[in-house]
C-alpha cells in the first residue's frame, strides 16, 4: 500500500486514523479528505477525486452521525451513509481501490444476551440503523474481494464530542451525575480503532465484515464510574438509571455487544480490553487535569 486515502479526516476518529498514520515511519501518503473536498452526498465529486488521487486504499470515516436527527430525517442520513456509500464504493470499483467502510452496533437490534458475530442478522432499530447497514450492503455488494465493513461503537477520544468527555465535565459542576445502566456495549478508543484499520489496510485479510470494538463490555453507568475514578472523585456520586429517565427520538440497542472472531483470520490480535484502553488514553482525555 503506497497512497491511503482518508475521507471523514477532520472528525474523531479521522484525526486519530491521521495522528496514528504520522507516528509510523513505514506509514504510506496519507490523503486526507473533510466535507469539503469530498462530499459523499455528491457522486460525481467523489470519483473525480479519486481518479485523481488513485489511493491503493480509502479508509471511509465520513457519515451522518446525528442518531436523534435521523428519525425525522431518514432521507438525509441515508443519502451519506446509504447512497453515498453506494457512490464511494463505485468509485473504489473504477480506481482498483481497497475499500475499509466504518459502520456500526447500531445495525443490531439489541436483542441478543452473548456478543453479536460479525454474520449475526442485522435487525436495526433506528433510522440511524437502517441508513448505515445500507451502507454495509452497498460495500459487500460492490466490492466483493476489496470491501471491508468495519463495525465500531461507544467511540471516545480527543478533539471529538463523546461521552467520556461529557463525564469529565459534568464532574466539575454536578455533585450527582445519573447515569443508565440497562445498555451494554464496548467504549472504544478512537486510537485503538485507528492502529486496528491501519493493520487491517497494510494487510491480505479477507474482505468482509470485521468488528472495531474493544475487549470486554461495560454499561455506561460502569464507564461512568470508571471516568470518575480516575478522576479522583467518588464514584458514588454517579447513580444508576433505567434508558426509560432519558427518552430520546431514537430507539437504541440494550445490547450491541460485538465478538471478534473475524480478526483471527486476518492475522491480526482484537482491541485490547475497554479499561486498559481508558487508563491509556487518560492523559489525552484530561490534559492538563490531573
């Protein structure tokens, strides 16, 4: 792999894809691409772009992201993470590309009671859901030896609004902090994510459906508490709540557990545990503050 092109590259899980792509000296050129050099939503744009970057590999970090948004308008999100997604892959099919598409836990109902395979049936709940397992089809369909679908969730890093973050500073100015805890998932480190993509990139694995998530799982009222521990504070103060205390427009999983068993094949280890993640990110999540 020589050219590696980045789409999405200004948001949360871009930068850290760029920032972990800086730090190795083996890394190839990296492309990076915002909204507005490439706009999924507009399918001409995007292959001329790559007609004239001609990337060996297009990691795609762009999408419509606003869960809540997309119940009201499911027309919109579909055009970036359905259509759009349809339009890139196309656009990999015409330039030889390698294709490595992010999606989500999201394309699970939440139903299951042990962590969903990577060829577990996708049953979505939300709009949100359904734009991105669109998404997913388009990528398998059109790419069938260079397509990767690689699901992440509970993503949290720097310079990106996530609920670790959101913690950190509900801490400084609540004395309690309610929390759920009747929904379980894997927090995952952006950089975590971001070394995993670039194994999967530089690599021979099949193609096919992969899951970016860590080790473990954790409701968001353990990863709450887990927040103010290392903050120092008393994790006492963060008190647990059914998801009925904050309805919001959007159904969400109860459960979107991931399994891992895929990256055997691809020869590379899964993402270390939730907690190992968090206590190594810390310093770049705090700053500063100790």
């Amino acid at each position: 792999m020589n050219r590696l092109l980045v789409t999405g590259a200004s948001g949360m899980l871009g930068t850290a894809l760029l920032a972990e792509a800086a730090r190795d000296p083996a890394s190839p050129d990296v492309l990076a691409y915002g909204r507005d050099g490439l706009d999924l939503r507009y399918p001409d744009g995007v292959r001329e772009v790559l007609r004239q970057e001609k990337p060996d590999v297009v990691v795609n970090c762009a999408a419509w992201t606003a869960v809540d948004d997309a119940e009201t308008r499911e027309i919109d999100a579909l055009a970036v993470n359905g259509n759009g997604v349809r339009g890139l892959a196309l656009a990999c099919a015409e330039v030889g590309a390698r294709l490595l598409h992010l999606s989500t836990d999201y394309v699970f109902d939440g139903t299951a009671r042990a962590p969903y395979a990577e060829d577990a049936p996708a049953r979505p709940v939300n709009a949100y859901g359904r734009s991105k397992l669109a998404g997913e089809r388009a990528v398998l369909e059109l790419l069938p030896k260079d397509g990767y679908v690689v699901r992440s969730a509970w993503l949290y890093g720097a310079g990106g609004r996530n609920f670790v973050q959101t913690m950190i500073a509900l801490e400084r100015v609540r004395e309690t902090v309610d929390v759920v805890d009747d929904q379980h998932g894997q927090p995952t480190w952006t950089a975590d994510l971001a070394a995993q993509l670039l194994l999967l990139a530089r690599g021979d694995a099949p193609p096919g459906v992969y899951h970016g998530t860590s080790s473990g799982q954790a409701t968001w009222y353990e990863l709450a508490r887990e927040v103010f521990t290392l903050l120092g504070a008393d994790p006492g103060r963060v008190r647990p709540v059914d998801g009925s205390a904050f309805p919001r427009p959007a159904a969400r999983p109860a459960y979107s557990v991931l399994g891992h068993g895929r990256w055997a094949a691809a020869g590379v280890p899964p993402i270390r545990d939730w907690r190992e993640a968090l206590h190594a990110a810390w310093p770049s999540l705090v700053g500063g503050r100790a």
